[in-house]
C-alpha cells in the first residue's frame, strides 16, 4: 500500500518528485489557498496524486519556488486531472510562471457521462465510486503552520481518487460516442489566458447593473471597473476593499466632473473620495471624453416580448431533445442566455461570438435552429 501522502517541503525533494512524476501518464492536481483578504489567492498547498494511490503534498510557503511543478504542468504529454480546473489553472499559473497542457477537467467530464456538469466533487465520488468525503475542513487556514494530520490527509483524498474517477468518465463518454466532443471542449482549457488588460477592460461586464446603464455611462464604469481592477492587483487587496460595486455604478450614472460633484455623488462613501478621489474623477473623465464611436456595445439584454420568449422555451426544447440521447448536461450545450442572444441576432450571428454555430455543439444541434428568426 502506498504511503498515504508525502510532503514535499525542500528544493532537493520537490526536484526528485518532479523527475520521478516526468514518466507518469497523468497526474491528479488540487490546490488549497486562502482568499479573503487579498487580491491574489495566497496558495498554501499543492496536492499531486497518481494513478497507484500515491499522494504528494507540496509546501509551497517552504518552498517558495514551484518552477518543476511548472515544467510538470506545461509538459503536453502527461494528462492533468483536476476536478473545475480553471480557478486552480488560474493560481497554479501565477505559482509557477506556467499554463497547463492537456487537462482532464472531471467536472466538466461528467457533462459528457450522463451526470451534471456542476457536481461537487465530493458528489461525484459518491455517485461513481462511492466515496464519501469528510467536509470537516472545509474552512481550514491553509496558510497557518503546521497543518494537522488530519488536515494534511483531507487535503490528499482531493487528488486521491481522481485517476480512477477520470477513467470512468472518459469511458462513459466513449460508450456514448461523444468522447471526441468531450476531447474538443477540453482542449479549450489549454488556450492562453487573456492579457491583463483585456481583462481590466472587460471587467465592468462582471457588474451586474452594467446593461442598464447609458452607452456612456457604460463607458465610465468601463474606465472606473478598470481602474479598480489595477489598484487592488498592485495594492494586493481585494476588489471591494478600495470601492464597492455600488459606488461604481453610482459614479457612472452620475459622472461627476470636478470635486464638488464627487462629494455630492449619492452612494458614494466618504472614505473611497478621500482616498480614490482624483483616481475617480480621472477614470469618468476617461469615460465622457471617449469618441462616439468607441464607446462600448450595449450589454445583452433579452427580449421580453413574449413571442419571443416562446422562442427561446422551444429552442431550450430542442437542445434537450438533442442531448439527452448522447448522455450530454444540456447546461453545457448553452444558457437560456446564450441561446437568447443567438435568436435575437438571427440570421446575422456569426459562428466566431456564439459556441452553438461552431463545434461539436453546431454538430450536435444540426438544423434545430437553422429556422432562428432573420
């Protein structure tokens, strides 16, 4: 029997781990990290597991460096199993200086195996293997030293049993004849993450009230979600910490234009005007000298006709109707949402801004929807 994990917690043994892992086929990978009180999450734990039952746990506060784990990501021919991979791609990316290639999501997996594509991962073991997980540690410190057996063994069983769970899902996907299209849907999780200032341009598109507002107004809260999105990286501190949403948007519908204006904006705290004030009153200016032109698109908003949305029910029926058979989670064909946009767009959609007119999921829809509206 294996050991029931190994800590890695020196240079000299994180390199014997990673040349020992260069040969293995796949490799099972978690991370625990804190994040409430920073910008970044603050990794306090990387979980390795192997097709025998071996679990490694990887210090990273000990270590520091994590750059062989980073070759052991970046390395095309192992498979990486991770159960919603994007947020652990996302802090394992920052830990290590480099993207995974070729990951097995298994939450997404399951999608194609006849289960939902949200399952916890606790469920998901329950549901296939049988396994129950203690959720005993959930709200753990993982940056508190030292961790406790027991913690320590909580964490293993994360990674622990995922060789075996992507092995059933793959198979499942096989019998259904849609492995192929599970392949396709996985390998997006290899693409480049977007730059840092494609990602501060767009999060505004994270607050909700933005498709409310005035195209110029819009573009301010554009400015202002910007601006936010880079003082809290470079602070290390959380979004909310510096201004809350509310007071974003509070900005963007009033566009204050000199101090005074500022300090009369309604829902705007006096501590974020002492503190951001002329940081605020920059980014609205950015946003009401923007040309016409480049002012940002309206945010989707479905119709509310209800003709329309009677389209949208029947267009949701046939989705299920043509993925029940292939085993596939109509949820990850397309949202209520995406389907509404596709239909109010019409015979104008493009296949490069709607997933359902490319793909496996134009292959699995067919004509169903050749007869949107024009």
């Amino acid at each position: 029997m294996p050991e029931p994990f190994q800590m890695i917690a020196t240079p000299e043994a994180l390199r014997r781990m990673e040349a020992r892992l260069r040969d293995e086929e796949c490799l099972a990978l978690d991370t625990e990290f804190v994040w409430e009180r920073t910008y970044y999450a603050q990794l306090g734990l990387v979980q390795i597991g192997l097709s025998d039952g071996t679990c490694f746990l990887v210090d990273p506060l000990a270590l520091g460096d994590l750059a062989p784990i980073g070759e052991l990501l970046a390395d095309a021919r192992i498979v990486k199993i991770l159960h919603d991979a994007p947020q652990d791609l996302m802090i394992l990316r920052r830990a290590t200086g480099a993207s995974a290639r070729n990951v097995f999501d298994t939450r997404l997996a399951a999608g194609f195996a006849g289960l939902g594509s949200v399952l916890s991962l606790g469920n998901l073991l329950s549901e296939l293997l049988g396994v129950h997980l203690a959720k005993a540690h959930t709200r753990a410190d993982w940056t508190a030293r030292p961790l406790a057996p027991e913690v320590l063994e909580y964490a293993a069983d994360d990674v622990r049993y995922l060789p075996q769970v992507a092995a059933l899902l793959r198979g499942r996907a096989r019998a259904a004849g849609v492995e192929a299209w599970l392949d396709e849907e996985l390998a997006a999780l290899d693409a480049p993450a977007p730059g840092e200032e494609q990602a501060f341009a767009d999060a505004y598109l994270r607050i909700r009230a933005a498709s409310s507002l005035s195209p110029r107004s819009q573009a301010a809260l554009r400015a202002l979600a910007a601006w936010r999105e880079r003082a809290a990286r470079n602070a290390d501190l959380p979004r909310r910490w510096l201004v809350e949403d509310a007071e974003l948007v509070a900005l963007a519908v009033e566009l204050p234009r000199r101090p005074d204006d500022l300090r009369r904006c309604r829902g705007v705290t006096p501590q974020a005007i002492q503190r951001y004030g002329e940081d605020l009153l920059a980014a609205v200016q950015q946003g009401l000298s923007l040309p016409d032109a480049e002012l940002p698109p309206p945010v989707f908003q479905p119709s509310r006709d209800p003709a329309f949305r009677k389209a949208v029910d029947a267009a949701l029926g046939q989705v299920l109707a043509r993925a029940a058979p292939r085993q596939i989670d109509p949820a990850l064909v397309c949202s209520r949402n995406e389907l509404a946009m596709l239909l109010q767009e019409g015979a104008a959609a493009r296949p490069e801004a709607h997933p359902l007119l490319r793909g496996w999921r134009a292959e699995l829809m067919g004509d169903a929807l050749a007869g949107r509206p024009a």
